[in-house]
C-alpha cells in the first residue's frame, strides 16, 4: 500500500474538546486516534460536513500541555459504532508554529518508541 500522508502520523488516544468556529456553544468531549503534525482523526456523535470550520484543544496527558487551534474537517465517514457513528479527519490551518513544533516532538518521541 502506497502511504499519500505528508507528514507521519502516531495512534495515540489524546482528550481532545471542539466546537463549530465561532460558535458560542459549549465544546464537545472526544479523543483523538490519531495526529500528525498536519492534524488529527477523531470519532463524533454527529455528521461534521467536510469544509467545516472547528475550533479545537488538544490535551497532551502526563505534560500538561493544551494545544488549541483551527482548522477544518477534511472528510467525514460514517462507521458501526452507535456511541460516536461518525469519524473525520481534521486539518490545521491555524496554529502557533510553537504548537506545530511541540506536535512534531511529540509525533517524532512516539514513532521512535
């Protein structure tokens, strides 16, 4: 199989908390499968179009570290689970290059271990 990611990717369960952008609805709890330097993967309980926009925070357990940024959902898949039936992928667009570079330490660690 041929890998199309740009960046190299860890499976890692983070708690990580979104809400539509400039929503002034409470955020959604979830955690992520997945992150890269260029985004995540995470489970939702309901459809998120692809294009939308979210705001999101990304908690780093046992380092104390919240990332928050934007970005929006790239895709969108439906699967058998009825807790959260729905899966996307989600894309940076706005984030500090300090997070970005905090994101790339951590996905750098974890592929080494």
């Amino acid at each position: 199989m041929i890998e199309r990611r740009e960046y190299p990717r860890v499976d890692d369960l983070l708690s990580i908390n979104y809400r539509l952008l400039n929503s002034t609805g409470p955020f959604i709890d979830t955690v992520c499968k997945n992150i890269s330097v260029g985004g995540l993967c995470f489970p939702v309980m309901e459809s998120l179009k692809q294009d939308s926009l979210l705001d999101i925070e990304i908690n780093i357990r046992g380092i104390k570290k919240n990332i928050k940024s934007q970005g929006r959902v790239a895709w969108s898949k439906k699967r058998e689970d009825k807790r959260y039936p729905y899966v996307v992928g989600f894309e940076f667009t706005e984030i500090e290059d300090s997070e970005r570079d905090f994101i790339l330490h951590y996905v750098w660690e974890k592929l080494k271990t």
